[in-house]
C-alpha cells in the first residue's frame, strides 16, 4: 500500500477504462488514496445538532439552505434513533460512553429551531437523569465530562433556560451549586485555579472548557459563579501555568509556542492560533511541555476544535470585561 501510494496517478479512477488507461481526466488505476470512514451515532447526533443550528443562522440569508440544514437534521436524528435501537449494532465500547445522552444537545436544537414540543419533551424527559449521572460520578462531572460540557449535558441544561420556564431554571439552580462545590474541591491546593489533567494528553482544551461552562453558568447565575472562574481557563492557556509562562495559543501572547504538530504529521509545523494541549504530568511529579520537539502529540499538537473552543472563551471573556465598564 506504500508503494502504491507514493505512485498515484492523481486522477479519478473510471472503471471503463483498462488499468493503466487513462483518457487525460480519469485512469482505469484503481484509486490508491482510499478513504475509510464509519457511522458513530454519537457523531450523527453531534451532526444533527450542528445542522439544526446551522438552519438558524442560515434563515434570511439563504432560506433555501436552511431548509436543506433542516431536513438533513431531522433525517440524520431518525437514523442514529434507529441505529441506536438496533440490538444487533457493534459499536466500539467507547464510542457507546462517548455517546450517552448524545441525543440531548440535538432535540434542544432542533426545538429552538422548530419550537416542536416534541423535542422539547424529550429533551426534559433526559436532561434530569443526564445531570444526575453526572453527578453520581464527581470524576466525570469535574473532570473530562464536565470540562468537554457539549458532550456532558450540562451545556445543554443552561443554554436552554431562555426557552424553558421558571420552574425549570429553579430546578437547575440546584445542580448549579452542586457543580460549584465539586469544581472548587477539584482545584484545592492548586494555585493556578484551573483543573491540571494527568493523564497522557495535556490539559489545555480542558481548562478552556472548563471556563466555558463556567461563562454559561456565570451569565444564568453569577450569585453562585463569578467571572472569574471565566478567566482563569484563558489565563491558564495564555501563560498562567507551571513548566513556563509560554502561551499555548500559537502567535498569541508576547512569547508563544512556535512549533507544533500538525496536520502533516511530518514536519516542524508553525501554525498561527492553534492551541497544543500542553503541560502532561511525567509520574510521579514532572509537568513537561517539550519546546523544541514537535511529535509528543500529547503536549503539541493543534486541533481544530481546540482552536475554535479558545476563539469562543476569549469572545467570552471580552464580552465580560465590557459588561464592567
């Protein structure tokens, strides 16, 4: 397959034409640069959700592609249901614990969309015992789960007060102080005030959704969270934190990561605003973010959405420092 790779023709592969053929446009060589991909149903519901926002944001500006987004959404939640539903379905075990309550974040979208009652039903009938499960489990809901707040639930729990009623507000109220309790005793001892993952991949993208679920509950209930629990994840990332005061976010900051793994996988890779995980925890107490050796994907490699969850957090945080003035 190497071999075959490094001899690619370039061109489409057409199935009238003998191996070796080519008619200028395409080639009877099989096409050597294949590309294998699965359904996770938890990647369809993630989907669903985007569509149904994208619809949104489409309305107005391109009517007819925001109905497109529309149906493509509602389609895509009937498929994963019925995948979901298969007993027959072998899905990787992971992938199953990645995708639990995955569903929740798509019925809320596609009922602020729609205003159907019926996604808001079971969007109420899951939310609760969502949250409850996380809160059964305090490592999950202060550590992977609640920092990656989209796949938690509990994202979705505050994003929908606007559409939901006073009842509904008072009853989160209670998991919100649940939440602060866990959070603060997860960062005792720890002088930058942001969760430090241990684990083999660093803990930038965590703090930086630590803080964005923090900025959700802060803007529905700043008596219990202040702003500052929204700052913390951006200071963290900006230079705040143990090893050196250099900036995770690429170009950013006034000393910054210059090097980093990219999407070539190959090279020593200059990528302007791309966040690299950072610091990993060396057992049993080193805390160690190589500068000048690129491929410890762990500690330096830039993914997009952690690129994207840092663009957020620092809107976030601008919008909090004008609401001071």
């Amino acid at each position: 397959m190497g071999d075959a790779i490094n001899e690619t023709d370039n061109l489409p592969y057409n199935p009238n034409l003998k191996p070796y053929e080519s008619d200028g446009l395409s080639s009877g060589t099989l096409d050597d640069r294949w590309a294998f991909t699965n359904r996770m149903t938890f990647l369809d519901y993630q989907t669903a959700a985007t569509l149904a926002e994208a619809s949104r944001v489409l309305r107005g500006y391109n009517d007819d592609l925001a109905d497109r987004s529309l149906a493509c959404a509602k389609k895509l939640l009937e498929e994963a249901d019925a995948a979901t539903l298969n007993p027959n379905k072998n899905e990787d075990p992971f992938m199953k614990v990645m995708g639990k309550g995955s569903d929740v974040n798509t019925v809320l979208q596609l009922y602020i969309t729609t205003k159907e009652k019926k996604y808001a039903n079971r969007f109420l009938d899951q939310i609760w015992p969502t949250l409850d499960r996380m809160i059964e489990s305090t490592g999950r809901f202060s550590g992977f789960f609640a920092a990656f707040g989209g796949r938690s639930g509990f994202n979705q729990a505050l994003i929908a007060i606007p559409y939901m009623d006073a009842a509904y507000k008072e009853k989160l109220k209670g998991y919100v102080l649940k939440y602060k309790e866990i959070i603060d005793n997860s960062v005792k001892g720890n002088p930058y005030g942001v969760p430090v993952i241990t684990s083999g991949w660093g803990g930038s993208s965590q703090a930086i959704n630590w803080s964005i679920t923090n900025y959700f509950v802060h803007k529905a209930f700043p008596e219990i969270i202040d702003a500052e629990y929204v700052y913390k994840g951006l200071n963290y990332v900006l230079g705040c934190h143990p090893y050196s005061n250099l900036s995770f976010v690429s170009s950013v900051g006034t000393r910054s990561k210059k090097m980093a793994y990219g999407n070539t996988r190959a090279d020593f890779t200059a990528i302007p605003g791309g966040v690299v995980p950072g610091l990993i925890l060396l057992k049993p107490d080193y805390l160690e973010n190589k500068d000048d050796w690129p491929f410890f994907w762990g500690e330096n490699e830039c993914i997009i959405d952690g690129g994207a969850w840092y663009v957020f957090l620092a809107n976030a945080v601008n919008e909090l420092q004008k609401e001071l003035k």
